[in-house]
C-alpha cells in the first residue's frame, strides 16, 4: 500500500506541475509547438 500511496502522490505532484507551467506560459500547447 506504501507503493500506491507513493504513486497517487507522485501523479498530483506532476499535475500541480503541470498546471503551475500552463500558468506561467499561458499555454501548455503553445509550448510543445513552439520549442526554443
């Protein structure tokens, strides 16, 4: 059960990860098609 717990918290770190990128670049998408 340790294992799940780790992986559920893990999941919810890479989303608020996410989410705090789209925020800052104003677009995830605009990002991925747009590399420098």
């Amino acid at each position: 059960m340790e294992i799940l717990s780790s992986i559920v918290t893990l999941a919810n770190m890479v989303r608020t990860y996410s989410l705090t990128l789209d925020i800052f670049l104003g677009s995830g998408n605009l990002w991925f098609s747009q590399p420098s």
